[in-house]
C-alpha cells in the first residue's frame, strides 16, 4: 500500500536544504525544523519544541518519516516509540551531505525500503537496506503480494518461513488463485512450484508457500506453510429491498463454509442496479470494508448462466442477478452456482479471471 502521510525532520541547515530537495519530489510531504534556523519559508513548519517532542508527534502520526540527521541520533530519539514492525511508521536516515539513505525502521511491511530506493535515487545517494530478503535476493515472505492487497492467514508462520527462505531451505509453493505476476524474473533456486497441494506436501518442503482462496483443513499443511488469500472472489448477489444484513451475512458465511472458500478472499459484491439500492447491503459492504459493483438490467441479461429465472425476470427483466453479476463482475469462471436461501436472497460465486 502507498505511504500516504510522510514528513520530513531537519535539524541542521544542510538538512533543510536536502528536506526542500525531497519536497520537490514528494509534494505532498511536510517538512519540520527547528525555528531557530527559520528563514521564513512557508514551505517549512518552523517548531519550538525539542525535537525529541517533535519526533514523538511525528513517529506517531505518520507513515513515513524522514530524518536528515545521523543514524544513532535516529535510533536514539525513536527507541521509547518502537513497539511492532506492523504498526511502527517507515524510518529512514540520511546524512548532512545525503551520500547515503538508510531505511532503519519498518523495511518491509512499512515501506522504508521501497521509499529509500525512491529517496536514492532521486538524491543521487547511495542506498542502504539490511533486510535479509533484499540482500540475498530472496522472496519477502511478510509483504509477499502486498502490492495486490493480499493479506496473510493468521495461523502462518511467516517469522519461521522466512528464515528457511533466507537460508536456503528447500520451499515449495502452491498457487490457485490471484495474480501470477507476484515474482518478477526466475525464482530462487531453493523455491519450486507444485501444481497440486497432494505434490506439495509430498515434496518433502521445509517449508510451504500457498496462494489460494480455498480453506485448507489438512494439519501437515497447516503447520508448515504461510497461507496467502488473494482478492480473488466476486460474490454475485440477488436480493429484495428488505433482505436483512443479518439475512445476507449469516448465509454468506454459510456458503463460503459449505464450499470452502475463504472470507478474506472477497474482492467485491456483485448486484443489479435498483433504482433505490439496498441500504442492508451497502451496510454490510462497509462493515466488512468490500465494494459493491452494480450492473444495469440490460448488462446483465446479455450474460449466458447456468440457471436462469423466468421468475427472476418477471421481476427484473434479466433472467439472471446473482450469477449473471458474478460472471460479469469476474470476467472469470462461476464457481459457485446460484444459492437459494428463500424467501429473499440468492447467491453465486465467481473466481477473478487472472
């Protein structure tokens, strides 16, 4: 995901100097110094406080921050604030004379290592990264697909797995759904596919790596792996106007448990455009922070389906909602087909055409 609010932190005028240099490059960043070396620039907020105080209001509120000063300072004046490489802010370093960027804080799931290539190689600096990943050329296994919106089972032992990546160890991968173009280039030489979960297990693997949007029950896996569910499944949905949100939650899940499919996976509903749209279902969108994508009447009936309705188009000239939306939506194959759950709601599941 993009860093979204970045500041600057210069403590000394060659940093102000570099900080203007950065602002003209990331225009939306913020720039702090201390007042004593104002020049009434407006470009720059001018603090009072100690830049111990400032740096604790920064850390906090910020993705990324950016401070013009020596490494052992950074660490120094951030220590009391580190807690977890999933919350803390991207930190990076760069020296009075900006010969070198150092990403300290945050490198992979923060973005401090992507954004001091970045800072590199706009200041004409050298770039400096420790993680391990990046200096054996390995795969990152904590931020793999982050770019896609991937996220990560929570029983995955990522902190195992990625030291059996980093040295060496043997891992087999499984993928069968999301986007291919994960890895650019060839794989590192101790990184296979399989192109069935029965082979990967039989690899004898140390360590597994699956991309799937299917619930996996068996244990070996389970215990070995770092399961990735991609955004991958378009849930097509045909309803009434007073379908309830428990109504629509409590059979979805009933439908993703009877086929196996994992929650997490949902890229998007799928629907027909009403000319008052179901309030319920854009409720729940919210709730579970998953769009709604609407088609008209005429898109939908274009759709060749599996089970079409002369009662569904009596009522909505299309004789199809939920699986028509769903293929529609996907661009992809039906998966699952249309759901009944009488009196008011229907369900079809579509895989995203990768």
């Amino acid at each position: 995901m993009p860093l979204k609010k970045i500041s600057v932190l210069a403590i000394t005028k060659n940093g102000i100097n570099i900080s203007v240099r950065i602002l003209s490059v990331f225009r939306l960043c913020k720039i702090y110094a201390p007042i004593k070396f104002s020049n009434g620039d407006k470009k720059i907020i001018w603090y009072s406080k100690s830049t111990s105080d400032q740096i604790k209001e920064l850390f906090h509120n910020n993705d990324a921050v950016i401070c013009l000063f020596s490494l052992g300072a950074v660490i120094r004046l951030i220590a009391p604030y580190i807690k977890s490489k999933k919350t803390d802010p991207a930190i990076i370093s760069i020296d009075d004379k900006a010969k070198f960027v150092i990403s300290v804080l945050s490198g992979h799931i923060g973005g401090a290592n992507n954004l001091t290539d970045q800072l590199a190689n706009k200041l004409g600096s050298t770039s400096v990264i420790t993680t391990a990943s990046e200096v054996n050329k390995t795969i990152p296994i904590d931020i793999l697909g982050k770019e896609f919106n991937w996220c990560v089972e929570s029983r995955s032992s990522i902190t195992k797995i990625s030291a059996f990546m980093i040295n060496d160890e043997k891992i087999g991968v499984y993928q069968d759904a999301g986007e291919k173009n994960w890895w650019v280039g060839e794989l590192p030489k101790n990184v296979k596919k399989y192109t069935t979960l029965q082979t990967l297990k039989e690899s004898r693997s140390r360590a597994l790596m699956i991309i799937s949007d299917r619930i996996i029950n068996d244990e070996y896996i389970l215990d070995n792996s770092v399961v990735y569910r991609p955004k991958s499944l378009v849930i097509g949905i045909g309803l009434h106007q007073n379908t309830t949100i428990k109504t629509i939650q409590n059979n979805l899940i009933k439908c993703l448990e009877k086929f196996k499919l994992s929650e997490k996976s949902i890229a998007k509903f799928a629907t027909i455009n009403k000319q008052f749209n179901v309030k319920s279902l854009i409720e729940l969108s919210k709730e579970m922070s998953v769009p709604i994508e609407y088609f008209e009447k005429n898109e939908l009936a274009k759709i060749n389906v599996p089970n079409p309705s002369t009662v569904v188009n009596k009522f909505e000239r299309t004789y199809s909602v939920a699986e028509a939306a769903a293929i529609l939506s996907s661009q992809g194959e039906l998966i699952i087909e249309k759901q009944k759950f009488p009196p008011d709601l229907t369900l079809s599941i579509s895989r995203i055409k990768n």
